[in-house]
C-alpha cells in the first residue's frame, strides 16, 4: 500500500469511530491540590490548579494525543479519568456514567475496562515478581480465569500478542532489556481486555529503533482490538504519528484540540507554534529553511499563575486585555478549537 | 590540522559478567569552531568516548586500553596529573546532561563560577567575580549580579543549564564537550539552550563536540556527524551525506525509526529489529548483522573497518555499494 493510500485509509477509518457517541466524555474537568505551608507558619495554604476546566471527548477506536511541556497538567489529567484522584470538580463520562459519583464497587467494576501504561518500564513493574505473575495479577484480583491453568494460558497469549516469547512468564524484570519490559507493562493493560488505555508517556524512555517496535505495537493493537487511547506525551513527532486528534495544554489548561495533521500543518495558538518551531526535524535540509524563532521565558509557577491567559507573560501577540480576561476553547474552523481571542 | 584527533580508541571497563568494550576502536577528528555531533542509542559507547577525552573515566574499573587523542598538538592520554587538569574546564569544557546533579548543591553560584577562572585564568577574586557577572549576562540570566549568591536550587533547570554554559566558557575554551545538554529540559527550553549555545561558540570560535540520541537536534546544529553502534563509528561524513545518502545499514534504519512532524501522517514506522549486542561478550565479525536486512556471509567472520566512499563521507560495511544503489533506485 503507498504511503497516501495508507493515510487515507487511516483518516476514514479514524472518521468513522468517531462518528458515534464518545466512549469518554471529559467535562470542564478540574483538579487543585493543596500545597502544606511550612510547619507552624501561620500562612494559609497555597492552592495549584494543576488541572482546570478541561473538556475533551475521545471515541471508540481512537487516539487522543495530550501533549504539553512538564507541569502543565497532562499526567494528572489522565490520573483523574482513572479516578486515581478525585477531582476538584467537572464530569468523567465513561459510556454515559459519570466516573465521579460511582462507589468503589461499580468504580471497580469500570476499572476493569480502562487501564495504564507507565512511562518507566524499570519502575512499573514488581522486581520480586515474575513476568507471569505480573501479567496474571489483575485477571487473579478481578476474577477473570481464576484457574490457574487458564490463566497461565492466558498470559502466555498475551505475550505471543505483544511480541515476547511466552518463555518469558518464568524470567524477572531485570532479566529483561526495557523495550521487553515495557511490552510487559502492555501485555498487563490488556490482560482484561480493555476499552480504553491511557498511554502515560509509554515509548519516552526507551530508544529510537526499540521505540519504533513499540509504536507499532500499539498501533496494531488499537486496530486489533479496537481499543481508545488517550495518548500523554512531550515528544510531539510520536504523538502527531500516533494521534488522530491532539489536544495541547499549558499550565493546567486546554489550549487548542485540533486532528493530528492540521494541528501540525496549521497550529492557530502562539504557544502551539512556538511548541512546534522548537522541535527539531531529522533533516539537515529542512532544519537549514526553519525560521530558529525561541520563545522567551520559562512556565511560570502554578503555585502563582498569571492572571487572565496563563500564556500572555510569554505571548507574542498578548494585549493588555489578555491579562484580565480568561479565554475560552472556541471553534475556528470544524473540529479545530482555540483558546486564543486574537487568531 | 584538527583541533582534536582520537585515533584508534579503546575503552574498556572490567566488570563480573566481563570486560564491557565500550569504545571499540574509533577515529575522528574535530577542527577548529566546528560543531560535530555523535549519534547513537544508549550504550553505544558516545558518553564514554567523549569522557575519554578528558581522562574523566574511573580507574579502576575503567580503562583508556589504547590509542591517541591529540589535541592542540600534544597527545592528552601521555599527560601527567597536572598537565591534564590544566586541559580539563581551562581549554575543554564540559557540559553534562544533568544540570541538577553536575553543579555542586552547597557552594554558590558565583563561587562555582570564580575557582574555576581563579585557577585557570588566576584571576583575583574581584576580577574573577566582575567576569562572572558579564558571563551571567551573556548567557541570559537576568539580575546577573544578585545571582552569584544564590543557590543551585534557587534556579530552574533551564537557569541551571544556563549557568553550566557560562562556566564552560568562562575560561576561553578551544572545545566545549556537551554530553546530551538538553534531554532533561523542556522543548521550549531546550530550543533556547541550544540556540545560545549555537550562538555562543560561533561568537568566540569554539569548537563543539555535542552527544545526542535526538537525530533532530543533530540536524539543526552540526556540521558533522559521527554515528555510533556498539562502541564503534558505523558511520561519518557532513549533516547532508548522512541523513540523506546514509551508507550504512544502521543509520539507515534510525532514519526510517523516527516519525516526522513535518510530512502528513502515513504507514508505519520501519523499526529496526531485535535489539543492541551485549557488550561483554566478544563479537565477532560486524555487531550490527544480526538486526542487519544487510548482512551478507562476509559480515559473520570479518569486522568491517571504516572506509571512506566519497569525499569525507566514509562507512563501516562491506554492502554499502549496494545499499547505495537501491537508495539511488529508490529515490
């Protein structure tokens, strides 16, 4: 297949999944904590937003990338949709239910079809624990195959499917190189066989050629099992080949959503295009024609966040009423949203 | 002549599991006020290639087993104790990855900033400080001179990699060694740090070694490239011959790996399969066959040496004829 028919097989079937109802809802999503003062100073407690006023939707069979620099909020954003914390306010709708009003029980019974992926192959997995068991665990805690027979059966179809030898069910972590670990860290999210996985920077720690087999994988097991990802990464060539939408924060807030290649092609919010102009492209010749425009500044402290636009500190077209005011996502152009009142 | 001349480089590092060869015999050169960049997955051998330089690897378990490295003129490796250590941060510099561990977390600013141009440039303290002040400011630190009494921790991890440059400069160096400078660092930042260094070495004629595992930020800032593979140059020749003429299999393959931001989406990836050699155990013939779509009977028995194909444009295979051709047949 070339390349163009390949693409547009891609984007038809991408549109298709997302012509029915969303699989997740995310609802002016919101998640501050509460930062101690020191002891015995009388000071009140500082507050981060580390998430606020996020709305997004992802459908069945989807990637939804999440991008941003570190701090802006994207991690925490994919703990509150597990419901690894309780958010501050706003809905989680995980076909239909709102995420945020189940008990334990029935949150339970939803975890069993939403899973993760970590970033750190090294840390994620129980060194004291063999790649077997690892796997097996969360069929043995939810009480899917609870004959152990089955169950081993099971694993060792999971590893055939992420690419290991199911040998490899009797071998420790450390006996394994990190792009085999991670593999495992896959082979466990699907080991109920999920809807949807949140990928939390999933291929940033392992190295360019492993990185591209794990890619892959992900991808064939999206289509193979038509899975929804929400896809949390820094480096945005992975994410603009792996997403069929993207959706861009900065400190704590959603700046644009757009598909995959018009964000790339044509990114509205200045911080996006600065975002993008700072990321270098594997090609001398092209590097040579780049405009090298860097963006001044650093992120300010969520701790004290600049009023109105988080971004105007930094913004190269800010007037004086972006300071006052707090823009909302808008609607440019269908499916390209923006938080910007000057594009 | 080059600034800086390694010749037939051996690192070696004695362990339980065996004796690691991380540098593997490897030969390059780096001529004045150029920008040269080696590429290469984790454990291919850059990092310690360039710690080499400056004698900074530890003895034992480590070992420089043999070869040369002249720079300037003199070889560094025939140097005693003192000869070295006016080399090391008076005419190389380092810049190290980690800007949260490689400045010291107890001293000052401004005093990790002063000894080293109190020592190498024997400045008095109030010399040394104005210079630091005007170092301060050039690399873009605001309130330069209310920062030399703060604390590492005071600062951000841009403001830190920041400060590392401006002691890496502050004695008139003829080579800066930056071992991946900017992976812990934000892309925004990462895109400032490099421009300044950009910026920088092209003002005072510096020479720059930079040790990356991101192809792009080879391609925006070198002029040359080294790529590495098991402790060994697989490949070598200008930005323009390696990414778009690649000779060798490998850097072919970390090429077709990398997905582009800048073409629209397309098929997959091309990875390259299975994995890295272990470096402990002795290999024979070419280290990268068994991942090689290359690899003809020859590879198996003989270690291919570097060869130059074309006008500084040299490789590490004996297909490289023909993975020339079917490049040209393709394009």
């Amino acid at each position: 297949m070339s390349a163009v028919a390949g693409a547009a097989l891609r984007s038809d079937a991408s549109r298709a999944a997302r012509a029915g109802p969303p699989l997740l809802e995310v609802r002016n999503l919101k998640m501050h904590f509460t930062v101690a003062g020191r002891v015995f100073s009388r000071k009140t407690a500082a507050k981060i937003k580390a998430v606020d006023d996020v709305s997004f939707t992802i459908g069945r069979g989807e990637t939804l990338g999440l991008v941003g620099e570190s701090g802006c909020g994207k991690t925490t954003t994919g703990r509150c949709i597990l419901r690894l914390e309780k958010p501050t306010a706003g809905e989680i709708l995980f076909e239909g239910q709102n995420l945020c009003e189940l008990d334990r029980k029935a949150l339970n019974e939803k975890r069993e079809r939403m899973q993760v992926i970590f970033q750190d192959p090294y840390s994620s997995l129980n060194p004291r624990m063999k790649v077997g068991s690892i796997i097996g665990e969360p069929m043995k805690v939810h009480g899917i195959y609870p004959n152990e027979k089955e169950r081993d059966q099971r694993v060792a179809e999971l590893l055939l499917v992420c690419g290991l030898n199911p040998k490899f069910m009797d071998r420790y972590p450390h006996e394994m190189s990190g792009g085999q670990r991670q593999r495992v860290g896959i082979a466990r999210a699907l080991s109920l066989n999920p809807e949807f996985i949140v990928c939390d920077e999933a291929v940033s720690a392992l190295d360019v050629s492993i990185q591209a087999q794990v890619i892959n994988l992900l991808e064939s097991l999206r289509e193979q099992f038509n899975l929804s990802y929400l896809f949390i990464a820094h480096d945005l060539s992975v994410v603009h080949h792996l997403c069929h939408r993207v959706a861009v924060m900065y400190l704590g807030r959603l700046v644009e959503l757009a598909d995959s290649d018009e964000l790339f092609a044509h990114p509205l919010h200045p911080y996006t295009q600065a975002l993008l102009e700072a990321v270098p492209i594997p090609d001398p010749d092209v590097e040579k024609q780049r405009a090298h425009r860097v963006m001044k500044g650093e992120i300010p402290s969520p701790i004290n966040p600049p009023s109105g636009c988080v971004f105007h500190p930094r913004c190269p077209l800010a007037v004086s009423s972006c300071r006052q005011e707090v823009p909302q996502l808008r609607e440019l152009k269908p499916g390209h949203w923006v938080s910007c009142p000057r594009v | 002549m080059p600034l800086l001349e390694v010749e037939d480089l051996y690192t070696q590092f004695d362990t339980s599991a065996g004796t690691v060869r991380a540098v593997d015999g490897i030969s390059y050169t780096v001529n004045e006020g150029e920008t040269v960049g080696i590429v290469g997955e984790s454990g291919c051998g850059k990092s310690v290639s360039a710690l080499s330089i400056l004698r900074l690897i530890a003895e034992p378990p480590g070992r420089i087993a043999s070869g040369s490295i002249r720079f300037a003129g003199r070889n560094l490796l025939t140097l005693n104790d003192a000869e070295i250590r006016e080399v090391r941060g008076g005419q190389i510099a380092m810049v190290f990855q980690e800007p949260m561990t490689s400045l010291n977390p107890v001293l000052t600013i401004g005093l990790q900033l002063c000894e080293t141009m109190e020592i190498h440039l024997k400045l008095s303290p109030q010399e040394a400080q104005a210079r630091a002040i005007e170092l301060l400011d050039m690399v873009g630190i605001s309130e330069p001179a209310g920062r030399l009494q703060q604390y590492p921790h005071h600062l951000s991890g841009g403001m830190r990699q920041r400060v590392m440059i401006a002691i890496a400069l502050s004695c008139k160096p003829k080579l800066i060694i930056a071992d991946e400078p900017t992976t812990a660092l934000d892309v925004t930042i990462q895109a400032q740090i490099l421009e300044l260094m950009k910026d920088l070495t092209k003002r005072f004629g510096v020479a720059l070694i930079i040790i990356t595992h991101n192809l792009g930020v080879v391609a925006r800032y070198a002029n040359r490239v080294n790529v590495m593979y098991a402790g060994r140059i697989v490949e070598s020749g200008t930005a323009s011959d390696v990414y778009h003429r690649p000779v060798h299999p490998y850097t072919l393959g970390l090429l077709r790996s990398v997905p582009r931001m800048d073409r629209p989406r397309g098929d997959r990836l091309i990875p390259i399969d299975g994995q890295p050699p272990d470096l402990t155990r002795e290999i024979v013939g070419c280290a990268y066959r068994p991942r090689c779509s290359f690899a003809v009977e020859r590879c198996a028995r003989e270690a291919p040496r570097i060869e130059e194909v074309a006008g500084g444009h040299a490789s590490a295979c004996f297909e490289r004829a023909r993975l020339l051709r079917l490049l040209k047949e393709a394009s």
